[in-house]
C-alpha cells in the first residue's frame, strides 16, 4: 500500500474533482482519491501490486489535466 501526493495543474471547479476523483477511484487497487483544489493536489492511496503511479498519472492526464512532477 503507497500513499503519494501528485501535483496536478488544471483543476478548477468540482466537476473538474468528480472527473480525477472518478476516474482514479475506478482504477483497480486504488483505495482512496482525494483531490485538493486549493493545494492542487491528488491524493491517492494504491496497491502498486494492481496499479501503477503511471497508470494513475496516464488517468489524470486523460482527463485532460496536467501532472507536473514525481
Ligand atoms: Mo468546469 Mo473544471 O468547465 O474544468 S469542469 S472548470
């Protein structure tokens, strides 16, 4: 179990958090996504024996926001 903080620019409004929250949280392994508008940052919590960080990443990306490092 990991637990890593991204940081993702792009996110403005709550659909934008129901669009990243939803489409990680459905990402087998993940445990918990939280996204904090405010910091710009997603939380998440994930087995890294069912899913990668880049999986995730590649998740928020495809909704069309930027993760900027690590
Ligand atoms: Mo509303 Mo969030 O257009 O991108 S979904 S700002």
């Amino acid at each position: 179990m990991l637990n890593k903080t991204l940081k993702v620019e792009g996110m403005t409004c709550d659909h934008c958090v129901s669009a990243v929250e939803g489409s990680v949280g459905s990402l087998k392994g993940v445990d918990k996504v939280k996204v904090d508008l405010n910091q710009n940052t997603v939380d998440v919590v994930f087995h890294e024996d069912q899913v990668s960080e880049d999986q995730i990443k590649e998740a928020i990306d495809d909704q069309g926001y930027d993760v900027v490092s690590s």
